[in-house]
C-alpha cells in the first residue's frame, strides 16, 4: 500500500509549467460528459481541483462557519516540491492548535497540554485512483452546471454546482480558481438549496514562498511536548465481522480501520469508511457500554451529521456512531443496514 | 531592455504597526485610520454569527474598543489584524454566551436561534446580516468597482492590480513595470481616484443616509 | 523621490506603507485634522477591499461607526491604550476551563453538536451527564476518571427544543477527528475537509 501511495504523491506532485494547469490529462479522464456549460466533464472539474489543492503552493486564512452560528478559522500553509507535500495549518478561533502534515503523516501540537498527537493517515490521496477508474458514478449521482464566475479573495473563480441526483446526499457550489483550479471556497446546500456549510479562503497567496524545510523542522520539534502516537491499522469489514446487507446508492466501500481505544474504553473501535466520490460516510463500531453509550442520539454540526445508536443481536451488543457529510436519512440507511456476517 | 537603476527606496512599512505605535504614542486618531480599514472585515467576519445588524455593528464596536484598550500587549510578532481578528471572535462569541443567558433577547437576533421559525425567512447565502437595500447597494459598489477597473487605462489597471491583488511593493511594481517608483506610486494613486470617483456617490453620507 | 503636491496622492502612498519621514508625519497630520483626507483612506481602502472580495463592498461611509467608536471610548476612562489595563485577549471565563490542559471552553459555540430538533427524550439525555474530558497531560483518561470527573455545566438544555441544543463530548469529537482524517476518499475534502479537520478539531483528544 505505502509503494502504491508514494507512487501516487509522486504523479500528483510532479510540478507542470504554468501552462499545464489549463489543460486536463487527456488519457487520465473517464469520458462521461455530463454538460457543464463549457468543456469539462465534472470528473475533469473535480480533478483539477483535487490537482490544484495537492500540487500548488499557497497560503492564507481559512473560514469555516455554519448555518447555525459556528464558526471556526484558521490559517494555512500549503507546499508541493514534486516529490512530498507539506501542509502547516494554525488555528485562529479556540483553543491554540499547530497541525502538520507530510504526505500521510500528520502531527497535531496542542500548545496548552503540551501534548502531540502523531498519527500515518493512509486514506489521504485515495481520491485520484476513484476518478480515474472507469467506475466512477460520481455522474450518475450529480449533476454539474459552471452558474458564473466571482472574485474570491482576490482571484477570479468558476462557480460550479453540483446537484445531487437523489435525496441522499448534499449538493455544492464550488468556487474553483480559474487558473488553477484550486478550491477558494464551498458551500454545502441541503434538499432545498439552503447553505447549511461554508468554507472559504479569506485571504490567499497562490505561489506564496513557503519553504518545506522550514515547515519540516516546526513538524520534528518536539521538544519540551509528550508524544502520543495512534496509528490505525488497516482491516477489512469482513475480518471485523460486518457487512452493509443493502448498499446504499453511490457509496462504495472505500476502506476498513480497527484503532485504538478512544476516550476510556477497553476495546478497539472499528471504522468503516464509504464514499460517493464526493462526501463521505464513516461508521464507526465499539462494544456497547451501558456506562458511557446513552440514548440514540441525532446530531448536526454545519455539513457534518451524526447518528449513534445501539446495535445488538445474538452475537453480541456495540454501539454504532454513523458520520458523514450527507443528509439524516443516509445515515438511517447506513445504520439500518449494517449487520453481523451470519 | 535593461531595469531602472535602483533606487534608494525604503522598504515598504508595516502600515498597521506604524499606526499601532503612534496610537500608543497618544495619537488616537490614528487608531480610527485602523478602523475605517477594517470595520469591512470585522463586521463581515462578525455577521457570520450573528444575525441583527444592530448587533453585528455592536460587537465589531466593542472589538475595536477592546483592541483599543489592549493595544500595549500588541506586541508586533503577529498580523495586527490577525490579533484583531482573534479579539472579534473572542468577543462576539463572549456576546453570544452573555444574550443567550438572557432571557429578554430575542432569538431572531442570533443565529441559530430561529431554526424551527418558518415565519423568519431563512437566508440563501451566509453572508453578514443585511437589509435588501444594502445588499442591493453593496452589489452596486462591487459592480461599479469592476467597471471601473475595466475602464483604466492599462498601465493604471496592472500598477493597481499588483499592488492591491498581488500584493507587491512599489519597488517590485517598479522592476515588473519597468518604471521609476515614482510613476508607480502616481500610477496607483490615479487608478484609486479614478475608481473612488465613481464608488464615492453610492455610499452614505456624512448623516449615515444615502445620497 | 520627488514630491507630491497632492495630499491624496501621500494618503495612498501612506496606504502601502510607502511614505516615510517627513512625508509621513505630514500626511498623518492631514489625516488628523482633514475630512477629505480621510475620506480618500476610507475610499481606497474600500476599493481594495473590493478588488479582493466581492463580499466586502459596503456603503457604509465609515464616519458614523468611528462617531460611535470615538463616543463610547469618551464614556470610558480606562480605555488609555498606552497603560496596559490588563485585558486579555482571550476571555476571562475561558480561563478556569484553560486550567484543564487542552478542554474546551463550556460556552465555546464552535465546539458544540447542535441537536437536530425532534430528537425525541431530550430530557433523558439531559439526565446523563456526558463529562467533558478535562485532557490531563493529554492522555485519554480510564474509564475511572470519567466517573470521578466533575461534570462540566453543559448549557442549558430545554424540553422543547426552539433553537439547537449544545452537546460536547470528547468522544465524539475523537470519532469526528477520525472520519475527517477519511477525507481523501472524497474530491470536495482537500483543503476544505483536511482544513475543516483541522479547524473543527478538538483540542481534548
């Protein structure tokens, strides 16, 4: 898996000249051609903007807020040298927080704690081998438009909106920067159109002089920090004895993790992950605890909703957290179709 | 071609720092130069929270207060308006915290508040709490800014353009464009006329109405 | 550099950081004491602004709101910027929840899970106090501590839901953290999925 990664990092870091941005890979592409008002299929539009975000260095600050009010800011650091990404992201709302980020290596230093969290994040970078599979549905589930263009933080972007095809996911409109593709800002829309997400730059620098080495030293320094570490060990649902007895449309399997216990309990959790192509849904499994597991609950938090609940039959009593950036009634159909292997 | 000679320019300065110390100095006029920059930003970043106008207005009132106030501990390691930005989060969160203990507030002035209230006409975009007027004359401005850019002559439009987009000193304007500073300052400086021209009849006047 | 005989020219030099010395102190003066010169700082300011973002366009002539910031710091003597009075950046009632390393502040809106109205038992759920993870040293704390840990108030919870009700757990936020860190499955999740991993995180893992 790490030789098929680095091989990965490798295509999605070598760095063009300027004037390869505008192109699309003509090979790489599946030729689903769902109109989008102009020359890109949505898959050549996601690619670009999934490119742009790996392959390009910037900085700026970041804005996240929520429908209902939350609102959380940071600032980042983004660097591509053609062979290794790196990523610093400092938090500018709440407690004090450094994230860094080198390919799948992710460390996390929470300055008031004087804790480090240390963690190999394999499913980062699964996403360019499902667009390029002649599988992607991502078509079949979303229709795209390009509705205009507008200025964001000081770049001139396509706006593309992506509409899904049934109930059982978000939509978007995407501001994708028009030289690079890059991701200047997302809005998340519900059933009927309203924003229930956003997250955009506020400020950015496109080619800003960020230097690896720099970022590199501040991701090693540990001193004077209690290092914790947390890899989580790739499995199978199969392994873990679970299986989804009905698919829900669109989303596939994208990977199975067991890590390590969380907050107080004794056994692994088990995290299942699926994905459209475009939002993804985890599922996360524990043994039931009466103790610590309470009532069914239904959460939201901007994009992201919630679903915990018990799971019990002959084989056994867990306790099932479904999340995922899709609509309430996905995670009822996740949940309700999760069972033991018989 | 061969560039300009170099000039003995000065390298540009921090702008808010130099207000920031003469603030500190006494001067506090210099301070409101730093609010009219960045009321925009603020109110904006504060509207994102907050749903009542009257309410954004306080909050981004009471930031500047507060930056005010604690200017001394501004120590200049950081952004000036990275640490504002810090003090409006901190206080319209603070504000939040302080109404929704109250129980006289109406939801309808925070966000959030009015989830279920059909009647409360839930807004497309999550842009800062505006009336329909201002919405419509904040478009007209952006609109006017963008025709106006349209119609500068070109050497003004790319002076302005790396200086304001970009982000470039004159000095690297004057290597880009092949000129003496000078021309660059003078350059950015008729293009920011030519613009506010025609932007300076949409705002408000000095009684807060409109023209 | 040859000098400028329009102030407005010196405001906008003043803008970018450009004038120094005596120019400087000049076009300080002027900004002092003359409306128009203000206005211009005001004006380009905004065109600047706009040029970067749509969003920021405002009619708002700037006057008033300075009319105002300048009454209220009138109404209080104790706004000298030159003393230090000692007001922290940060709220005085994020202080104590500080005290434990790396929780997060009780009334923190950004860290909360909204309830989605019509959740049925909400006063059930009220009744199970769901602590909130001091983080000692960071480490997650046994099954034990939990128990022994004094809850934290959690806001207010109401029967009936009018508007979202705040839940914080640190368990969740770990499972949140874990399926944010899924984020390559997904086109939309770099950099808005990694960022919002990280800008959401919490710091009580």
């Amino acid at each position: 898996m790490k030789t098929v990664l680095a091989q990965l990092a490798l295509l999605a870091c070598v760095a063009g000249a300027g004037a390869a941005w505008a192109q699309v890979p003509a090979a790489a592409v599946p030729s689903n051609t769902t109109p989008t008002g102009g020359e890109r299929s949505i898959s050549d539009w996601l690619m670009r903007m999934h490119e742009a975000s790996r392959r390009r260095t910037y900085m700026g600050t970041f804005v996240v807020s929520s429908a209902a009010g939350n609102l959380s800011s940071a600032r980042i650091w983004h660097a591509c040298d053609g062979v290794q990404q790196m990523e610093r992201v400092e938090s500018l709302t709440g407690a004090p927080r450094s994230t860094f980020r080198r390919n799948d290596h992710v460390v996390t230093f929470l300055p008031d704690s004087k804790v480090v969290h240390t963690e190999r994040r394999e499913s980062l970078g699964l996403f360019p081998s499902l667009l390029k599979s002649s599988e992607t549905t991502i078509p079949e589930f979303y229709a795209a438009q390009v509705t205009g263009s507008e200025r964001v933080a000081g770049f001139d972007a396509d706006i593309v909106q992506l509409n899904p095809r049934d109930n059982l996911r978000f939509g978007y409109r995407i501001w994708s920067e028009k030289k690079s593709g890059l991701v200047v800002k997302l809005q998340t829309l519900d059933a009927d159109g309203q924003v229930i997400e956003q997250a955009a730059f506020s400020e950015l620098q496109l080619d800003a002089p960020v230097k690896m080495d720099k970022l590199a030293q501040m991701m090693a320094n540990t001193d004077g920090y209690k290092v914790h570490r947390a890899d989580p060990v790739k499995t199978t649902a199969e392994a873990q004895g679970w299986v989804l007895k009905t698919p829900v449309a669109g989303f596939k399997s994208m990977g199975c993790y067991k890590r390590p216990p969380a907050g107080g309990g004794r056994d692994d959790t088990v995290q299942w992950i699926f994905s459209d192509g475009l939002a993804s849904v985890s599922l996360f499994v524990q043994a039931y605890d009466r103790q610590r597991h309470a009532q069914e609950l239904m959460l939201s938090m901007g994009a992201t909703q919630t679903l915990a609940r018990r799971l019990a039959d002959k084989g056994g009593d867990w306790w099932l957290t479904v999340v995922g950036e899709v609509p309430p009634q996905t995670l009822k159909a996740f949940a309700q179709s999760l069972e033991r292997r018989k | 071609m061969t560039p300009p000679p170099p000039t003995a320019a000065p390298v540009p300065a921090d702008t808010d720092l130099m207000l920031v110390e003469r603030t500190v100095a006494g001067d506090q006029k210099a301070f409101e130069l730093l609010v009219l920059k960045y009321q925009r930003r603020i109110e904006r970043l504060i509207g994102r929270m907050v749903r009542d106008v009257d309410l954004v207005e306080d909050i981004a009132q009471e930031t500047f207060i507060r930056a005010y106030r604690a200017l001394a501990q501004f120590r200049g390691e950081a952004q000036f308006y990275t640490w504002l930005y810090r003090i409006a989060v901190n206080t319209a969160k603070k504000t939040l915290g302080d109404l929704k203990r109250d129980p006289l507030v109406p939801e309808s002035a925070l966000r959030g508040g009015d989830d279920d209230d059909e009647t409360s006409g839930v807004e497309n975009e999550l842009t800062s709490a505006e009336t329909p007027e201002t919405v419509l004359a904040a478009k007209e401005i952006a609109a006017t800014v963008n025709a106006a850019m349209e119609a500068l002559p070109e050497e003004l439009r790319q002076a302005v353009t790396l200086r304001e987009i970009e982000g470039l000193s004159y000095e690297e304007i004057a290597q880009v464009m092949n000129c003496p500073i000078g021309t660059v300052r003078s350059r950015i400086f008729r293009a920011r006329e030519a613009i506010s021209a025609k932007v300076k009849p949409l705002l408000e006047n000095q009684s807060g109405k409109r023209w | 550099m040859e000098k400028m005989s329009n102030m407005d020219e010196m405001v906008s030099a003043l803008a970018d950081g450009e004038l120094h010395g005596e120019a400087f102190a000049r076009a300080m003066d002027a900004l002092a004491t003359d409306a128009h010169a203000r206005e211009s700082w005001h004006a380009y300011h905004l065109v600047g602004d706009v040029l970067r973002s749509a969003e920021l366009a405002s009619p708002s002539s700037g006057t008033d709101f300075v009319a105002r910031f300048r009454a209220r710091l009138q109404d209080d003597p104790t706004a000298v910027p030159a003393v230090p009075v000692g007001l922290p950046v940060h709220d005085d009632r994020d202080a104590p929840s500080r005290v434990a390393a790396g929780s997060v502040p009780a009334n923190a809106p950004g860290f909360g899970w909204p309830l989605l109205a019509g959740v049925a038992s909400l006063t059930a759920v009220a009744a199970i106090a769901w602590n909130i993870l001091g983080g000692s040293a960071g480490a997650p704390p046994a099954a034990a501590e939990l128990a022994q840990a004094a809850p934290q108030p959690l806001r207010q919870m109401q029967a009936e839901s009018s508007r979202p009700v705040m839940i914080r757990d640190a368990r969740l936020d770990e499972l949140l953290a874990a399926h944010r860190q899924a984020g390559g499955a997904s086109a939309l999740q770099m950099p808005a999925g990694f960022l919002r991993n990280a800008t959401f995180e919490s710091p009580g893992r």
